[in-house]
C-alpha cells in the first residue's frame, strides 16, 4: 500500500468536513448527518459532487447519475464541480 492510498480518503474526508452551504456560510457535514438537507440543497449537492467516481468515497456515483441528479434540480452543472483525479476533493467554485 502506497502512502497516497492512505492520504487520498483522509484527504476526500477533510474536504467534505469543510463544506460550506453558499446561502447560509455554515458548515454542511451536521445537516448531512442528520438527514436534514433535501436532494438539491447546496450542502447535499456539494456532498455528492464529491463522491463521483470516488474510489475512496463511500458509495461513488457515476458521472451520469449525478448529471441526472443535477439536471433533476434544475441547477447548473458548473456550480458542482466533480473532483478529478489531480484534484484535492470537493471543491467550491470559483
């Protein structure tokens, strides 16, 4: 096991612990854990924005299932940006 196999979920951790909701500017992790955020909330599309194609996530999504899922909301696409490979996790739009 390489070290980057070790960082990479801790990585993809601290991220989404540091999400933030762009309406309210409060952390989203404690309204994700209790299951108070709906499917298109901010915080819930963040969340799962950073899990596609995720090895490390739990659960990752496809591409296409969070288009859908994106498409569904009627929100635009460029406001959740899907991690890359070279990326560090979840990340804001600029």
């Amino acid at each position: 096991m390489a070290g980057n196999d070790i960082a990479e979920p801790l990585r993809w951790a601290h991220g989404v612990a540091c999400l933030e909701d762009r309406e309210t500017d409060e952390f989203c992790m404690l309204a994700i854990a209790n299951g108070t955020v709906s499917e298109c909330d901010d915080c819930a599309l963040q969340y799962v924005a950073s899990r596609v194609n995720a090895n490390y996530a739990p659960d990752s999504i496809s591409d296409d299932t969070f288009s859908e899922m994106v498409s569904s909301c009627s929100v635009a696409a460029t406001l959740y940006p899907v991690p890359t490979a070279s990326s560090d996790g979840p990340t804001q739009p600029t």
